[in-house]
C-alpha cells in the first residue's frame, strides 16, 4: 500500500502514475494531532490553493474530517485535495457575490439620494395613470408655465 510508512516518500523522480495512484488510494484518517499535521501537510502540498494561509487550509480540513461519514476511517487524499480546492473556489465566489451586491446597494442608495433631490426624474411605474405633480420643499406644488 502506498501510505505504508517503510516506504520513503515520493521524490522529483517519481512517475506521474505513481503519484495518481497514491492520491486515488484509500488511506487512514488521521487519529491523533500529530498524524493530523503530517496528513495535513501532505494534502495542502498537493492542493496548491493560492494565498491560502496553512493555518486556514488546515481549518478547512479538519472541518471536512467532522463530516466524514462515521463508517468510513479510510479516504482518498483526492477527496480531500479537491474539497480544499472547491472550498476556495466557494470562498472566492461568495466574495465577489457580496461586492456585486454591496456595489448594486450603493448605486440604488444614490439613485434614490437623487430623486429626491430632483436630481433624476423617477420613472414611470404605469403608463397612462396620472402621476402626482411635483412638489417643492415647502410643500407647494410646482405649476408648469403655461404661457400665462
């Protein structure tokens, strides 16, 4: 088996194959904080998430260790691998989703600074109904000069 520990590890002459095999192998969980740090530096060395702290990847997994079903003890690094990745794909993704959203905000927050500064004219919601006239800020209405 791959994860037996007589065997040393991989080197930069290592096939390919070899490496795909180990990842796609079963191996076992992690039982204890120190098979924790080498299991976790083995996974984020393959993962390759840029910018990632270690400490925030490592948070990352032992999270997805809780959520391993309770009769599984062994699990292809693979799984692991990709779940850190899609979880930084997930993070960047909510990112850019909360700045689109903050973005939308600020500029509806403006439209509607300038509408109510006459800035902008409000559009019309029904064609065809009469909208109320607008009024100046002492309450008045704003007659239209008809030439009179």
């Amino acid at each position: 088996m791959f994860w037996d520990k007589k065997k040393p590890a991989n080197t930069k002459f290592t096939s390919k194959e070899t490496i795909v095999n180990q990842i796609n192998e079963p191996r076992p969980l992690p039982m204890n904080s120190d098979e924790f740090h080498i299991w976790a530096k083995r996974i984020i060395s393959g993962a390759l998430v840029p910018r990632a702290t270690v400490e925030s990847q490592k948070w990352v997994l032992a999270n997805l260790l809780l959520h391993v079903d309770s009769t599984q003890s062994f699990k292809p690094d693979a799984f692991f691998i990709h779940s850190l990745r899609k979880n930084a794909v997930n993070e960047t993704a909510i990112f850019v989703r909360d700045q689109i959203h903050k973005e939308q905000k600020a500029r509806k927050e403006k439209e509607e600074q300038e509408r109510k500064l006459h800035l902008v004219e409000a559009p019309i919601l029904n064609p065809g109904v009469v909208e109320p006239q607008p009024t100046v800020k002492d309450g008045s209405q704003v007659l239209a000069d008809k030439g009179v």
